[in-house]
C-alpha cells in the first residue's frame, strides 16, 4: 500500500444475519477496512471477513484495531474467526495487542415486542446483554479447548494476549437509556486514537438495539464515516459533516414489503416494524449524506444483497456529489476527492 494514502476497502457489502441465494455479486458480510499508509483498521466483522482481509492483500499483523459499530451478530459472528485464527495470523503482537473497540453491557433487556402472545424466554439470564468485551472473554472461553492445545502445546501466545478488548463508555449526562432514549442528541467523542487516525463515534438510532453507534476516521489524508446501522439520524449528520466519504447502510423497504406481505402474523409484523425504525432507505441515505455535505456517498450493508444495483442507483441523482454502490473487495481512494471505485 502507498503510505501516502488513506483508503477503504469494502471488504463485505451484505447486511443482514442471513445467507441470501443467488447473489450474483457474491457480498459477503458487513466488514470494511480503513487503510492508512502500512496500517489497517477493520469496521466489523460480518461473515466471510478473515478470507476478504487476505483477498484484498492485507495482512493480520498490519492491524491497527477492530471497530463494531453494535452487537448484532451479522457486525460481529466472524470476530470468533479472527481471534482464534488470529493465534496463527498474528506474529509481532504479542506486546501490541490488537484493540477490539466496541459497545460495553446493554445492560437491560430490551422490552418485549407488544405483539407477543407469550412472553420469551431470553437466553442467558445471568449475563443477557454482554458488550464487546464480554464477547470477547465468552468467545476465548467457548473455544478454550482448541486455544489451550495450542498455548500449552505449541506454546502460542493466547488471543488475551494478541488482543485488547475496549468497551465504549457513553458520555454521561446526555439522557442516553437502551430502552427509554437509545438517541439522545450529542456531540462527537473520541474513542480512539493513535500517530495516524483519531477516531469519534456518535449514538445512532437502530432500536431495539443499543448502544449503536456510527464512527468517524480521521487521517492527514481525509476522513472516512461509517453509519452503522440507523434509521436516518441527526447525529449521523453532525459526525459526517464534510466528510470525504460516507458508506451508509441501505435497505430496499419494497423488499420489506413485498417479503412480509404474506406473512400477517404477529411475528412477521414484528419483523417488518423492526425494519422500518431501524434501517435507512436510498432516498434516506442520501438526505442524509447532503445534510452532511459528505463528498461522496458509497452504499453498503445492502438488504436484501441480492437485489439488482438498479434497486441501489434510483434517485442518485438527488445526491449532490459522487455516488458509490461498491462490490466486495472495491478500493476507493480517500484524498482530495473520492472520485474512482476501482475494482483491487
Ligand atoms: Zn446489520
Ligand atoms: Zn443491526
């Protein structure tokens, strides 16, 4: 990698806890790398991002930090994958570890959908709501038997060595509650920081699910914004003012709607409501994208990731800078303008 530049590559451009048939652009899982000169910093970690990491060239050791944005599993179910393969990946970090930074405990169940008939049983009950470093530890005890073979044996350094787990701690007094108010206007903070990037995140609003967030990348080079996963929200547009590029998720709702048609039943409802004030359509995306004045706009965490891209590109027009629907593994250059998606 030119040292010279930051980029991104959309390593995974599917959301969803789902494996789609059919996708003609194989997406995988949400995941994004953030390259800053011999550095990468990943965004999530969605199915399939230890072999994309390696398709696109990059190398473990090379890892500035993982980010997940909030704790649904299509953000996070191959962090298992690249703390336990990363015993093997990872050469030069046992004394630099890995940060994982990401929400910390929920910390209360989020409330039961009113159309249930019965209340469910939530799994876990003693510890229902672990943040990232409660995935962490659940994941290094989970695999114990593998890690401890091969740090007993192979005298391998074990992932509580190669990697730092950080929970993000919400600024006090600005009326945040998972359940009650999960996005209460806010400034920016920093979450992160080193001698190439600062990174500032913001509460976005994906009910029930909270804390989420959306993170901001600053380099010399320019900055990147990720929005997570959100409905369209107003501390979205604050963290991405004048941002070089925006990747901003995108849901086709004639999908949502066309799926659930059929399905009148309470859980399919519930479903669909989950949908709705939760995600962001095209049009809403890209309002978003022009409140924020962000030179371009790339979208990704596509739902459903087998629609057509003509599904992706209705009302780009609308965009007032340069419109981006990346495939998997996709580089685009951040500098003075983000003006080439072109194919690694
Ligand atoms: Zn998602
Ligand atoms: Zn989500």
């Amino acid at each position: 990698m030119d040292s010279s530049m930051m980029k991104v590559v959309t390593l995974g451009t599917a959301g969803g806890p789902r494996w789609f048939a059919g996708d003609t652009k194989d997406r995988t899982g949400i995941a994004t790398a953030i390259v800053v000169g011999e550095r990468f910093y990943l965004v999530d970690a969605g199915h399939g991002v230890g072999r994309r990491i390696r398709q696109a060239g990059l190398d473990l050791d090379d890892l500035g930090g993982i980010f997940i944005t909030h704790m649904h599993s299509d953000h996070t179910i191959d962090l298992p994958s690249l703390i336990v393969f990363g015993m093997q990946a990872l050469h030069n970090r046992a004394d630099d570890p890995v940060p994982i930074v990401g929400p910390g405990q929920r910390g209360a169940l989020p409330p039961v959908s009113p159309r249930a008939l019965v209340p469910p049983r939530p799994v876990a009950p003693a510890n229902p709501t672990p943040g990232v470093s409660g995935l962490f530890a659940g994941i290094v005890a989970a695999y114990a038997t593998d890690i401890n073979d091969r740090v007993l044996d192979a005298l391998r350094p074990s992932p509580e060595v190669l990697f730092d787990p950080r929970d993000i701690v919400v600024p006090e007094g600005i009326g945040y509650h998972p359940n009650t108010d999960s996005h209460p206007e806010m400034e920016p903070f920093v979450i992160f920081k080193d001698d190439l990037i600062t990174v500032t995140a913001t509460l976005v609003d994906h009910p029930p699910l909270a804390p989420a967030f959306a993170f901001r990348f600053d380099s010399e080079h320019g900055s990147v914004t990720i929005s997570g996963d959100t409905c369209e929200s107003a501390n979205l547009v604050r963290l991405a003012q004048d941002t070089d590029l925006l990747l901003h998720e995108a849901i086709d709702f004639e999908w949502v709607d066309g799926m659930y048609a059929q399905r009148q039943d309470d859980n399919g409802r519930a479903v669909r409501d989950h949908h709705y004030k939760s995600h962001t359509s095209v049009a809403g995306a890209i309002r978003v994208a022009n409140a924020a004045g962000a030179k371009t706009l790339a979208l990704h965490h596509l739902v459903p990731s087998i629609a057509d891209d003509a599904v992706w590109t209705r009302g780009r027009e609308e965009f007032t800078g340069t419109f981006l629907v990346p495939d998997d593994l996709d580089v685009l250059t951040v500098g003075a303008a983000v003006d080439a998606a072109v194919r690694s």
